[in-house]
C-alpha cells in the first residue's frame, strides 16, 4: 500500500490584501491557492481549446478559397 504524502505547514508572511484574495478563493490560505491554480489551469485548457478551433476554422476556409480559386 502507497504510503500517502507528508504534509508540511510552514509559517509565512503574507500581505493583507493578497490574503483577502486568497481567502475569497477558499477558506485557508493554502485552499484559496489551490483553487487559484485550479482556476488558472482550466483558463489555460480554454484558451488552448479555443486557439486549437480557431485554427481548425482558418484552415478549413483556407481549403475551401483554394478549391474555389483553384477551378479558374
């Protein structure tokens, strides 16, 4: 069986308002940050998927014009 993880706490210094933004994140600082990050990584998927279909979409009329102009 898998051991699980050590965890670890660690006192650090944080500015006020950076803690109020964490805190709207989660209830802790260390969940607010998670969430942070949670946030940001599917920000990150999203922006991926919608450049992946802009793509798809430039290179499909891309195909078409070139089949159009490609008969004269």
């Amino acid at each position: 069986m898998p051991e699980e993880p050590l965890l670890m706490s660690r006192v650090v210094r944080i500015d006020e308002e950076a803690l109020e933004v964490a805190l709207r994140y989660g209830k802790n600082l260390s969940l607010g940050v998670m969430r942070m990050e949670e946030t940001i990584r599917r920000h990150e998927k999203m922006n991926r998927d919608y450049n992946a279909i802009e793509e798809m979409i430039r290179r499909a009329i891309r195909e078409e014009l070139e089949a159009i102009t490609s008969r004269y």
